[in-house]
C-alpha cells in the first residue's frame, strides 16, 4: 500500500478496496453502476434513520 493511500481517509480506502475486489472479479461495468445505485440508496435511508 502506498504511503498517500495509508494515509487517506476510510472512504478513499473503501473505495480503493471495492474497485480492486470488482475488478478483480470481472464484474461488469453496468452491473457494478445498478449495485452501487441499490447500495446508495440504502446508506442514504440509513442516514435519515
């Protein structure tokens, strides 16, 4: 891990880690769009909650 990547916050890190798993399986572009739009939409109502 590089030291500015050690050194982001938890979101930049979280992200780095998800790209890497998705790519990693090959996942489709558009599929991986839909997941996130689902996932967001879930965080979202859990920040209203």
């Amino acid at each position: 891990m590089s030291k500015e990547l050690t050194q982001a916050p938890v979101h930049v890190k979280l992200a780095v880690d998800l790209i890497m798993l998705l790519e990693e399986h090959n996942v489709a572009t558009e599929d991986v769009l839909k997941a996130l739009e689902i996932i967001k939409n879930d965080y979202e109502k859990k920040l209203i909650q």
